[in-house]
C-alpha cells in the first residue's frame, strides 16, 4: 500500500507540474479570456489516458504498478478530468448506461453546484 501511495505521489508531482508548464504556455500563445490552457490539458489529459487504458484493454502492456504511476498518478495530476472521461468510457464499454447518464449529469451538475456553494461560503467569512 505505500508503494502504491509512493508511485502515485511521483506520478501526480510530474503530472500536476506538466498540467501547470502546458497550461500556461498555451494561455501565453492564445491570450484570450477562453480558458484555452485548461481546456487544453483536459484534452491532452483524455487523450493520454486513452491510449493508456487502450494499450492496458489490448492485452494488459503494463504492469499493475506502471498503471497507477501513469493512469492514477500522472494523468490523475495532470488532469481529474481524464480520470473522468476514462471511467465514463469504462461505463460505455460495460454498457452500464444508466450509470453513466447518473455519472455524467451529476457530476457537473453537483460539480458546478458545489463551486457556488463554495464561493458563497467563502464571501460569508
């Protein structure tokens, strides 16, 4: 368990500091109020987990502790979002669609809720 933990700091260290560098530099090359950087990383992010997962789907290419640095710990720094997207294709891909419509609409839904709750707790101090 605490190598698990270990592997999974080392990966979210690398991936939040690479979420943090990609986001800024492409808010310095595309300076414009749209959150580009953010959306940016959240892309990227999907992307990477996908073919991440793809590869571990195709015939498990890495091994359990390989998957947590990189899926868990890495793509988990760099971006929650892909973490999302990821298990919302592994709903699809079990067709547990119902699940999925919950997972989905919840989560922003709740997501954005909580962000207000949030901010109006915060203007109470």
């Amino acid at each position: 368990m605490l190598k698990d933990f270990m592997l999974v700091g080392c990966g979210s260290f690398l991936g939040g500091g690479c979420r943090f560098v990609v986001s800024k530099l492409i808010q310095v090359l595309i300076p414009l109020s749209f959150p580009f950087g953010t959306f940016a990383v959240n892309i990227l992010g999907c992307l990477i987990i996908g073919f991440l997962s793809g590869l571990n789907w195709a015939g498990g290419w890495m091994s359990p502790s390989v998957k947590l640095i990189l899926t868990t710990g890495f793509c988990g720094g760099f971006t929650t979002f892909s973490t999302f997207m990821n298990e919302s294709t592994a709903l699809t891909h079990d067709g547990d669609y119902l699940y999925l419509a919950l997972y989905l609409g919840l989560s922003v839904a709740l997501g954005l809720l909580a962000v207000v709750a949030g901010n109006a707790c915060a203007k109470m101090i």
